[in-house]
C-alpha cells in the first residue's frame, strides 16, 4: 500500500513538473536569448562610453561580428522551442526586453548624436544588422 501511495505521489510530481514547462513556454531559451543580447548591448554602451565616436562603432561591430552567430544561434532556439499553453509569461518577458533593448540603442544613438555624418551611418547600419539578428521590431 505504501508502495502504492509513494509511487502515485512521485509519479504525480513528474507529470507536475513537465507539464508546467509546456504551460509556459520556452523560459529558459528565451533567458537565454536576453543573457547574449544584454551582454551585446553592454559591451556596446561601454565602447561608447569611453569613445562616442567611430572608433567606438567600430569597436560596436567587432563586439556584434564575434556574438553574431551566437545571437542567431540563440533566437533560433528560442524559435524552434515549443510554445507553451500560456504564452502570455514569454511574451511580457520577450516585449519588456525588445522595449528595454530599443531604450539602449536609442540611448547610444543621442550619445552619438553630435558625430560626424559617417558616425551615425555606421551606427545606424550596425543597429539594422542588430535588429535583423535579433528579430527585433
């Protein structure tokens, strides 16, 4: 009898704890997917920290060149992952970094605003080729 309850009792934890990652979807892709972009994006604001010009561009794209296939490598997971039940958990997490993401490049673009007109193109350029990499809207 004991047997009994004790195997019910586990068997009901496994089937609790696969079924809660199929309610909410790919977390732990889209976690992350966030860790490599937030890293991208940090080492981009400290490039033009410390230059806001194109030498800082252009340490910006040697940052996105080296991360390039990682960041396609982890959207693509995040992409492929199986959606769960109730998206509404991935989504307020992916909409809230895509928001955050935009507030950052945003934020650089103003640093640079005063740059030469070679400056921002390489910037915008750079920024483009981000967004194509990351999906972002």
């Amino acid at each position: 009898m004991r047997y009994a309850v004790t195997l019910s009792l586990l068997t009901a934890v496994v089937v609790l704890t696969v079924s809660c990652s199929k309610i909410y979807g790919p977390v732990k892709e889209l976690d992350a997917f966030i860790a490599v972009k937030d890293a991208v994006l940090s080492d981009w604001a400290k490039n033009i920290d410390a230059h806001p010009d194109q030498q800082g561009v252009d340490a910006c794209r040697k940052t996105f060149e080296a991360k390039k296939a990682e960041l396609i490598a982890a959207k693509k997971a995040f992409d492929d992952a199986p959606q769960g039940m109730n998206p509404d958990t991935v989504n307020h997490k992916q909409w809230a970094s895509e928001d955050s993401d935009k507030k950052i490049l945003d934020a650089i673009m103003t640093k640079l605003a005063t740059g030469t007109a070679e400056t921002n193109t390489s910037y915008r350029d750079l920024r483009r080729d981000f967004e194509k990499a990351t999906g972002t809207p």
